[in-house]
C-alpha cells in the first residue's frame, strides 16, 4: 500500500479544478484516491468529472447534489442559483453517469495501519443534509467517533479540522503544506473544495493523507479559472456562481 493518499472532495463539476487537483496528485504519486462526494452541481463539466473520478477508480461517497442529480433526493432545500445549475446538471447526465452516481455509498469506514477513519460527504449525523459550521455542530458528529478514530469530510467547502478532547470541542486553522498530527482524540477533517472553495481563496484544494503516519497536509492548486467561468457563461449558468470562483467565497 502506498503511503501517501489524497483526499478531495466537492469538484462540482469545474472540470479545470479537478484536473489541477489530479494533475498534482498524479505528480505527487499520491494514491490510492479518496473523493468525498459532490462530484456535480454549480459547474460545467459534471459528465466530464463523473468519468474522471470513474476512470480513475476513486473511493468515493455520495453528496447531496450527486443524490439530487442521479434523482435519489429532491432539491427542496437548494437555494435559487444551486436550483438552476442543477437542473442544467440532471440534463447533462447520461444514465451511465446517473447510474454511477446511485451506486454511491454515503459512508465508507477505510482501516489504516494508524487507526479507523470515516469517510463521509457532511457529517456524521444524516451523511449530507445538516452542516457542521460551528463546535455545537462539530461536536453532534464528533460523538460518533470512538477514541482514536476520525472522519474525512467536505460539504462546507472550507479546509480546517475539529477535534473534541473531553467536552472541549476545538476547531483548527489549516495551514497549507504543512503536516497536521491527526490527534488520538475524536477529529474531524475537510478537505476543502476543489471545483468552488469558500474559504476566500480561489485555489483549488485538496488533502495528502499519510495512513500510516496519521497526519496530513493541505494543498492548493491553481487552475484556469477565466476557462471555467467562460463555459460557464456559455451554458446560461447563474452569475453568481461563475462570479464567486474568482473570489473564492
Ligand atoms: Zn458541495
């Protein structure tokens, strides 16, 4: 087994970011590779990154646009612009891809050499409705977690990490290419997002995961993000997606 993974989760379909993100992963020799769900919605490529993860034989779960896409969930809770992109989305896919996206689990548990980790697209409460935002939030999954054991997650679009030690809920700022000790306490970790960041950077982000050595490492990546935003405006996608990439909120 290869030391080294890589983590990335919420590509969305911007085809540019992912292929960044793989890009460096494959310059890395990182694998094998973990994908944490909402491959589609707000960008696009969805067909294209669908068949890119596929290909590739990425580990993946299922996020709450993929659910919406492949018709599993309804799109009650989405707001205006994430409605229509999505709409646009579920025209794009083929069956192929619909039927890929519903053999999707919403968790995986992965066994490493330095303890059990979950893999989810949200949280561990209901996989990918609720959002953890705060250490209340953090602290409902966290509680799933037995002592030594974490979780990779995404759904929020921010890389950072909790951690509960005792009551004391803990929410730690990333710090890009340096490593992180995964600590012996219940943990939790983003990512961050490939295809639409929020955490006012406009790079594409994703994680080195060292099973064996339980730690890991933030990356960004930059991508032609005028290329995505271009096609974006040529399907008729809102201008409030295509304007937040380059911000990165
Ligand atoms: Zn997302």
């Amino acid at each position: 087994m290869n030391r080294y993974a890589a983590v990335f989760t919420d590509a969305h379909g911007n085809r540019e970011a992912l292929a960044a993100v793989l890009g460096a992963v494959d310059a890395e020799g990182l694998g094998p590779v973990y994908c944490l769900g909402d491959i589609v919605g707000y960008g696009p490529d969805p067909s294209w990154c669908v068949q890119e993860v596929r290909r590739r034989g990425c580990t993946c779960v299922l996020g709450n646009h993929d659910a919406v896409a492949a018709g599993l969930r309804t799109a009650d809770d989405f707001n205006p612009p994430a409605l229509k992109a999505m709409k646009w989305t579920q025209a794009q896919l083929s069956d192929d891809e619909r039927a890929f996206l519903t053999s999707l689990p919403t968790r995986r548990q992965v066994q490493t050499p330095s303890g059990m980790a979950i893999v989810v697209h949200g949280n561990l409460v209901d996989d990918f409705v609720s959002y953890i935002t705060s250490p209340e939030t953090a602290q409902l999954s966290l509680a799933y977690l037995h002592p030594g054991s974490y979780a990779l997650f995404g759904h929020t679009h921010r890389p950072l990490a909790w951690t509960m030690t005792g009551e004391v809920v803990v929410r730690h700022a990333v710090v890009t290419d340096e490593w992180f000790a995964i600590p012996r306490v219940p943990t939790l970790l983003n990512p961050g997002s490939v295809g639409q960041p929020r955490d006012k950077d406009n790079r594409a982000s994703f994680l080195v995961w060292d099973r064996e050595g339980r730690r890991c490492m933030w990356r960004r990546v930059e991508y032609a993000i005028a290329d995505t935003q271009a096609k974006m405006r040529a399907a008729g996608l809102p201008e409030f997606l295509v304007t937040r990439l380059d911000a990165g909120h």
